[in-house]
C-alpha cells in the first residue's frame, strides 16, 4: 500500500498540510502541455487548447514521403475510426508541403482518415517536435502529455492506452 502526504513548506520553513486534492490540469512550464496554439486542418477545421479541453488528443508528426509514415497511417486511421466517437481527437501533423490535390490523392491511396494539418516550423516547436519521424504525442483529457514514441505505431499499441484514458474522467 502506498500512502501520499501533501505538504507544503512555506518561507518560515515550517511544514504545512496541503491541499487536499491534487488539481490534474496541466501547467504549462511544470508538465508537458498540450501547446496553447491554434492550427487549421486541411478540411478547414481550427483546433486550439480550449477547444480540446476535455478530449484526449492523439498528434502524430509525418510526411508524405516517410516510409514508416506510411506504413503506420492505416492502423492510425482504424485507432481514430474506432475512438473518434468515444472523445478521442486525432490529428496528423503533415511536415512536408504536397500541393491539396498531391495531398487528396495521398491520403486515398493510403485510407488517411484522420484530420491533417500542414505544420510550420512555429508549429513543430511548439509540441517540441524534434526531426524523427513518425514521432507521436498522446494528450489526456487535462492537456498533460502521457505518451511520446518516435517510430512506426500499430493499432493494437494504441488500444490500452487509449481505452485507459478514455476511462479516466
């Protein structure tokens, strides 16, 4: 059994109970955040932190020209095929730049079934987003980074994680 005490040590050095629930919004600077960014999808849909507020998030960093990206985009679209209704938003961060028809064609020819946005640089760093890919961020319903893999994802890798936090409240 595992016991948690929250205190608080003020400036007088003196010990202090503390609050007596933990609040588990995310705190931008303290935890890994979901950014406080707005970004548009290729359908026209805008996102921003207040609109996901709730939700948990699933953002996958890829390019039309990835290999591994490729590989993983039909598993993804199964996974958001499959959560989208129980409050799960995916979003796939395009990094490269195909034309909209290139793009239409692409994700056809690959079932890509989940919203897509054209990231720019201000973009990758604001979800820290180094140059690996795939490099996917999973996001709990508070905006708190709970995932990060960099590599190919299948279906089956996501299913415990996602069905976890979709049971969280």
């Amino acid at each position: 059994m595992t016991i948690f005490l929250f205190v608080h040590l003020s400036r007088d050095g003196k010990i202090r109970p503390g609050a007596a629930t933990a609040s588990a919004d995310c705190v931008q600077g303290r935890n890994e955040c979901l950014p406080e960014v707005k970004y548009v999808d290729t359908a026209g849909v805008a996102y921003d932190r207040q609109s996901l507020a709730g939700k948990v998030v699933l953002v996958n960093f890829w390019a039309t020209w990835c290999g591994p990206c490729q590989k993983e985009i039909p598993d993804l679209s199964h996974a958001y095929d499959k959560y989208k209704a129980r409050g799960v938003v995916f979003v796939g961060m395009m990094t490269d730049g195909p034309d909209s028809q290139t793009l239409l064609n692409f994700q056809s020819d690959h079932e890509l079934t989940y919203p897509v946005v054209r990231a720019n640089p201000e973009l990758m760093a604001s979800f820290r987003f180094g140059d690996a890919l795939p490099t996917t961020f999973v996001y709990d319903r508070h905006g708190n980074q709970v995932f990060n893999h960099v590599g190919p994802l299948r279906e089956r890798d996501l299913d415990s994680l996602l069905d976890q936090l979709v049971a969280q409240n």
